[in-house]
C-alpha cells in the first residue's frame, strides 16, 4: 500500500486524475470502477476538463460503479445512476450502454447482485478502481462485520452510514436503509486501486486502514492484502499517521 499526502482536497483530486489518464492513454479500452459521494467529485471534475483538453477519451472505456442504493430508480436525482450522469457521464464521451450501475429497483434483487457481479467478471474486472472512505471504514458500502463479504450482495446501512448520507437528502427518514454493493472480494478482484480521503473526519479510519490489523471490523484494512494500492490523502485525512 502505497500512501501519498496532498497539499489539500484539490490536489489530492489532481494526484487521482493523472493516474486514471494514465490508465486511459496505457489501456484505452480499460474497465473503469466507480465510486460515488463527495470524495471523487474533484477527480471527476478534472478527468471532465483533461477530456475537454483533448488529453484523455473515455470512447473505448466502460465502468461498473460500486454501488447503488435499493428503491430508487435511475432518474431519482438522490440515485447513483444519476450523480454518475451529472458528475461525469454527460461530460465525457463515455458510451452510455459502457457505464453499469447496480439496478436498485430490480425485482429479484439476490438475482441482480448475481448478475452484477457476473457482468464485471465477463467484462474481465476492473483495471482501476477508485474508492472512498467511510467514517466507520467502510468500502463500497461494505459496513464492519464479522467477516469480509465476497461478491455483490444486499446491505443494510449501518445507522452512522444512513446518518452522514442525510446531508445529500431533504431529511433522514428519505434516506434509504438498503443498498447493492461489490463485495470486498469483487473490489479485492480490481487489478489496481486508488483510495482517496480528505478531511478530520476520515483521519482516524484512514490510520486504521493503515496502520492497523486487517479486520472486517475495519473494512477497508483489507487493502493492506492488494499488491497494487494507492492512498491519496489531503492534510487532515492524513494528520494521524
Ligand atoms: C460511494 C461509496 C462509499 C463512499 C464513502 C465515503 O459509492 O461506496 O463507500 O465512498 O461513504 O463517502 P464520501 O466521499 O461522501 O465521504
């Protein structure tokens, strides 16, 4: 695991971004794994303005994000599906039929997290994937447990989860409590990842994720396991390392 620490929330969003054009100018055709929420909002910001500038092209590229919460459907602006489109899918030239997102409104949803699950491997993996950091050290929405789960599957948010993502909803209550979401095998299976992580509140998972033993107690301490990770930190996700 390899840790780099940013000037701030934009360079550490700079740092990403030169990794992924990397990826895309090495291996055009490259399977993308996506994240959502506020941490890659910047990388996505600055993979949209590298593709105005000529400098990279999505055209051959297809992505499975980690995640989708279960009841909304895709145009429901509090979807994944729908902050993928608004924050980089409509800006790039991405084909729309190359970008997958877990169905949370699928009527068998054991059968979608299957299905999910198969497609990326018939894709033939990720050949990056970008995560963020949950206060309580969740990946994906990969909550503390007493065992890693292996592939797609259905969550339950954990209560400290339901509550940091009230800020995205008008209140509490419309949160949804369920989601689909890679397991830690799926996102283990990536060929290379790049975590990122900005602001106190992180610090403490983020030293967990580092320093401490690998536990599903701590979800993302399993990363310690992959041979190809990259931490990208700004000042205060890093300050207790
Ligand atoms: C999002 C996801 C989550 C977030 C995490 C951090 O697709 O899987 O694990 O990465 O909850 O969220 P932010 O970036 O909003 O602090």
């Amino acid at each position: 695991m390899r840790v780099v620490t940013a000037r701030d929330y934009d360079q550490m969003s700079r740092k990403a971004a030169f990794i992924f054009a990397a990826q895309l100018l090495r291996k055009p055709d490259s399977v993308l794994g996506l994240a959502t929420g506020d941490t890659p909002k910047g990388l996505y910001r600055e993979l949209i303005r590298m593709h105005r500038e000529g400098d990279i092209d999505f055209s051959s590229a297809s992505s499975f994000n980690l995640d989708e919460y279960v009841g909304l459907r895709p145009d429901d602006p509090q979807s994944y599906r729908h902050y993928m489109r608004e924050q980089l899918f409509s800006h790039v030239n991405i084909r729309p039929e190359s970008t997958r997102v877990p169905d949370g409104t699928a009527g068998d949803l054991d059968a979608e997290c299957v299905r999910y699950e198969s497609a990326l491997r018939s894709a033939g993996g990720a050949d990056i994937q970008v995560l963020g950091l949950g206060t309580d050290g969740h990946i994906g929405f990969n909550e503390p447990d007493q065992e890693f789960p292996a592939a797609t599957h259905i969550v339950r948010l954990d209560e400290s989860t339901i509550e940091a993502n009230s800020r995205f909803f008008r209140s509490r209550e419309e949160v949804p409590t369920m989601a689909i979401t890679m397991g830690i095998g799926t996102i283990m299976s990536a060929r290379s990842i790049v975590l990122l992580a900005s602001g106190r509140s992180k610090a403490e998972p983020v030293r967990g994720m580092v320093r401490g033993p690998i536990t599903p107690r701590l979800p993302a301490s399993v990363l310690q396991l992959h041979p190809d990770v990259i931490v990208i930190l700004d000042e205060e996700a890093a300050s207790l390392l």
